[in-house]
C-alpha cells in the first residue's frame, strides 16, 4: 500500500514539473553568437510568455539601446547592426516587457582594438620608462606580447619577456604597462610594439621611446643663465658709455652762465663811467 502510494506521488510530481516546464517562457536566439562577420540582424522570438508583452528593448552590455525601445505586444524582435567593430561589440540583450521579465543574451564579437596610450614617450638615461598600450571592444585580449623593432633593411623583431633585470611587464585585460629599467640612450632608444590578441584576432600598435642625456635637463637652465649675463654686460657697457657723455655737457653748460654774468658786470662799469 506505501510503495503504490509513494508510486502516486511520484508521478503528480512527475506530471507537475512537465506542465511546469512546458509552460516556462523559452526565447529562441538567432544566432546565438556573431563571431567576425561584418554586419549581423540579431533576434528574438518568445513562445510561452508569462503573462501578456506589454513592449520589449535592447541592451548592449547592460545599457539600454535607447532607439531599440517599442510598445509592441508581439513576441518577436529583432536589431539590425550595420557595422561590427569594436564600437559595436559585445553582449546584446533581448527583453520583453512581461511579469515577470523574459529576457536571453547574444554575444557579437570583434577583433580587439589595441592603441598606445601615447605614441611618443620620453625619459631620461638611468631613469624608468613606462610604454602602455590599451585595448577596446569585445572580447577583450586573453594575451599580451611586447616586442622591440631592430633597425635594417628587413624589419625584426626582439621578443620582450618579463621578468628580467631590463624589463617588467604589468597586464590587465583591457591594459598592458612595459617598464624598461636602467635607461640606455644606445641599448634602449627605438621602437617598441605592443600586440594583443582574443580568441577571434589580434591586434598592436606601435610606441616610440626617447632616451634624453642626464646633462638634458641641465640645458635649458644653461641657457636662461647665459642670456642673463650677456643681457647685463650690455647694460653696463651702455652706462659705462653715457656717463662721460653727460659729464662733458655738465661743464659746458656750467661755464657759459659766467661767462655771460661776467660781461654783463663789464657794460654796467662801461656805462657808469660814460655817465659821469
């Protein structure tokens, strides 16, 4: 009698999550990945809603494409993307406005995007150079690799490897930092490449690294001291030559009142005595 009734129960259970199963929202995706392809329609057909749509939108990693919004009740959608790159990869979402929400993902994938954080850095010899190259779009790269350009007619390339006493290399997905230690204007100066890769390509981008002398920052201060001197060499030349010049015309310009005062005293005794 227990084994039938437990036999009973079993089947209602049985029964019971089939009907729940069968009745459970199921969205079919198409496709379900989009993976180097340069333009792609995205979408969603919803059997079984829950309860009535009351409109349905597209999110692209967890923001909501604002122009993919509708009111519509019907269970299908769709999103047409004209362009794949990195600007437009990443995870597309499809949601319907029912109670509760129904909602499934398509993961769109591009190449990575890799571009120096600057092309150009500068440091001075002895010192510590910091190269960073940054990385956009989806899937973000899964490796990093640095290399060092050798000049000549055929271009080479020196793998850069972490760890040693020249070279630290610091990575993130989005972010690979290489830092040469011990600065070398001969060893040191040139160009270095950075290359990123995700499992559908890769990706680099290229830096150039100045080493300056330790005497370099000394220059500019060299400079501002010796237009200084030569600035004030000049002053004093030029006073040195004026003050005679004034000196002269003091005298001259003395001497003529008393000349004048003197002949004026002369007529005035001339007069005098021609009036007696």
């Amino acid at each position: 009698m227990r084994r039938k009734l437990f036999g009973v129960i079993v089947a209602i259970c049985i029964g019971w999550f089939q009907a729940e199963a069968f009745t459970d929202p199921n969205i079919m995706t198409d496709p379900t990945v989009v993976s180097n392809l340069t333009s792609a329609t995205l979408s969603c057909n919803l059997t079984n809603p829950p309860s009535p749509i009351r409109g349905h939108y597209w999110t692209k990693n967890g923001k909501t494409i604002e122009k993919s919004q509708s009111e519509s009740d019907r269970a299908y959608m769709e999103y047409r993307i004209e362009k794949i790159d990195y600007h437009h990869a990443g995870i597309y979402e499809c949601v319907f406005r029912s109670e509760p929400q129904a909602n499934s993902s398509i993961e769109v994938k591009a190449p990575p995007h890799v571009v120096a954080y600057k092309h150009s850095e500068s440091a001075n010899e002895k010192d510590k150079a910091a190269l960073v190259c940054v990385s956009h779009g989806y899937p973000l790269p899964t490796d990093w690799s640095w290399y060092k350009l050798v000049e000549g007619e055929d271009e080479k390339k020196e793998a850069i490897f972490n760890g040693t006493d020249k070279y630290e290399i610091k990575n993130t997905p989005n972010k690979t930092t290489l830092y040469v230690k011990d600065l070398s204007i001969e060893a040191d100066m040139g160009v270095y490449e950075c290359v990123g890769t995700s499992d559908v390509g890769k990706a680099q981008d290229r830096i150039q690294l100045r080493v300056r002398s330790q005497l370099a920052a000394l220059w500019p201060f060299l400079g501002i001291v010796a237009e200084v001197i030569i600035l004030v060499t000049i002053i004093f030349i030029y006073e040195k030559k004026r003050k005679p010049d004034e000196i002269t015309d003091d005298d001259d310009s003395g001497a003529a009142p008393l000349k004048s005062n003197a002949a004026n005293h002369k007529d005035k005794n001339v007069r005098q005595r021609n009036s007696n």
